[in-house]
C-alpha cells in the first residue's frame, strides 16, 4: 500500500482505481478475484487518502460490470 502512494496522486486516484481493476480483471477473467485482491489495497489507500468509501467501492465494483 505504501508503494501506492507514491504511485498514484490523489487527483487521479479514482480513475486509477478502475483502470487498474479493468485490466488485471481482463487479464485475469474473474471479477471476484480483482474485487478481493485488488480491491481490498485500493480501499485501504482510498480511506487513508480521505476519499469516500463508496466512490472507491464503486470503481472497483464497475469492473465487474464492465464488458470489453
């Protein structure tokens, strides 16, 4: 998670949230796997950047929906 920090600003934050999700879940092809891995490190720096709980929630839940 520190990692992420120095990665991703806080401007660009949520979009990042699903960008990443979108591919590792592409290349993976489950849903669950990205929401339970990816998902769980994204929460976390999302609510010590002080971004609301469910705008990263939703990123990460939009990947399950998307179709590409």
């Amino acid at each position: 998670m520190v990692f992420g920090f120095h990665l991703i600003s806080a401007k660009w934050f949520l979009p990042s949230v699903f960008i990443v999700c979108t591919i590792v879940g592409t290349a993976i092809g489950s849903a669950f796997t990205v929401i339970s891995t990816v998902g769980i490190a994204f929460m976390g720096m999302g609510i010590t950047m002080g971004m609301n709980p469910a705008m990263v929630a939703g990123g990460n839940y939009l990947r399950s929906n998307f179709r590409g």
